[in-house]
C-alpha cells in the first residue's frame, strides 16, 4: 500500500501541469475537496493541493516546450544525478536535468524507453506528499506500457522494484513493489500492456469514498469520463477521467477499503 513512509522508488510526489493554474484548481478543488495553496512568488506560479491542511498533490504551469496537460508522478531517489545517469545508460531520456528545487529537494524529470514520463524527487526539506492512500488522496500509479517485461526491467535496474503477477478484470496484471519490506505491504502500482488506444504513461489513482460521486463531480465541472464507473472483482470500483485540460487521472474505491 502506498505510504508516506517513503522508501527507494516509491511514489513521493505528484504534480499537475496545466495551460490555466487557476481552472485547474477550480475544478480539482469541488471534486476532490482539495484547496490550494501557492507556494510563494519565487514558485513560477507552483503550489500545493491540500485537504485537511495536509500536501496531497501540486500544481503548476506547463514548462516543457509541447508538453500535453498531465499528471506527471515522481520516484523517490536517493540521488538523483546517479538515477538521471542510469535513465540514459538504460535507454531513457533525460528530459530536465537534475537541478535543486530552492531548499525543497532535488529533481530531475525523465522518460522511460516506451516514452512514458516520469520524475524523481531526492528529497530535502520536502520528503514527500503529507497524505496517501486516504479519501481523495494518491493510493496508486499505473504504467501502461507497449512492453511491460522491457518496462519493469528497466524499472528495476533503477529502483530494485519487484513485480508479482496477477488477474485483474480478465486480463494479466503485474503488481510493482519497492525493494524493502513485505512484498505485498510494499505494493505501490501496477504494470499493464497498453492496447493500441491507449498511450504509454503513468496514470495516478485517487482513493474514492464513493467513485460514482466523483464521475459525477468531474462531468457537473467540465471534465469528461474516458471509462465509466466499474467493478473490478477482489479490487475495486474503478472509473477512468480526465479534467477540462484532458489531463487523465483514475479513481478507485478500494476492495476491501483503504484505512
């Protein structure tokens, strides 16, 4: 179950670039009860969104030149310039070379081999997101991937994550797991073979207390649903959205629930 107690290669923090900060925040904010917080006139226009005072995500203007609106999730490192330098060796791209985000921590922002895009954060003063696995917080990353055995080895050649298989609504699942503790306590995401409409990247889920509600929060605020509201058997009520940016993002009310 993804933690804040974070450890080599776990999910430690999650950001939004988006072409209209202040939309965004409009409509994260009554979906997911979230407020949002600036981080400050030096931060670009960056900030947090918080619920019960608690960091559970960022938000930020598009940097990148051509880059889409989306939900970009970050790794935890212990030194990023080495994970940067592995990217390269295994075939990724340095996208943003690593550089120290003020006395926050460290960054570097990469694409793996298939191209799906992903950060790493070496944290400092920030360690990571203050909430998980709760209502309306991050509870799990999702690769999907045009070749999920190429994917988690190289995956694994920078983290030490294991993998163990499973099925998931009728089709083959990896579940990803940092390389410390129980395997299953340390589960964190999963890996799954992108079909041919579907893009290679990282998809974040949020913790749901009622999945129906949210759908219906996200079409009453101008986002849309790329796939409606589902059970999964042993896993969860699943749907699949996207804001008004087209930013993709999944919910989940979890089976059994999350604590």
């Amino acid at each position: 179950m993804l933690t804040t107690d974070f450890v080599t290669g776990a999910p430690n923090w999650l950001d939004l670039g988006s072409p209209d900060t202040a939309a965004s925040a409009a409509f994260y904010g009554p979906v997911f009860s979230w407020d949002f917080a600036s981080a400050g006139p030096d931060a670009g226009g960056y900030g947090f969104f918080q619920k019960d005072g608690k960091t559970v995500a960022a938000l930020g203007p598009l940097t990148e030149e051509g880059a889409s609106p989306a939900w970009t999730v970050y790794f935890q490192t212990p030194d990023a310039d080495a994970t940067a330098k592995a990217v390269e060796q295994g075939g990724g791209t340095v996208r943003v070379a690593p550089f120290d985000v003020m006395e926050a921590g460290r960054m570097a922002c990469l694409t793996d081999p298939s191209g799906a895009e992903f950060s790493v954060w070496q944290p400092a003063a920030v360690k990571g997101l203050e909430a998980a696995s709760e209502g309306n917080t991050l509870c799990w990353a999702e690769l999907h991937s045009a070749d999920p055995t190429a994917a988690f080895a190289f995956y694994r050649s920078l983290f030490g994550w294991r993998s163990q298989e499973m099925e998931a609504g009728g089709m083959a699942y990896t579940v990803l797991s940092t390389a410390e503790g129980d395997q299953q306590d340390a589960s964190f995401g999963g890996l799954v073979a992108a079909d041919e409409d579907s893009e290679t990247r990282w998809i974040p889920y949020f913790s749901a207390d009622d999945t129906d509600a949210i759908v219906t929060g996200v079409q009453e605020h101008g986002g849309s649903v790329l796939m409606p509201a589902a059970d999964v058997p042993d896993v969860g009520r699943i749907a699949w959205l996207a804001d008004p940016f087209g930013a993709p993002f999944a919910v989940i009310k979890p089976n059994p629930p999350a604590a």
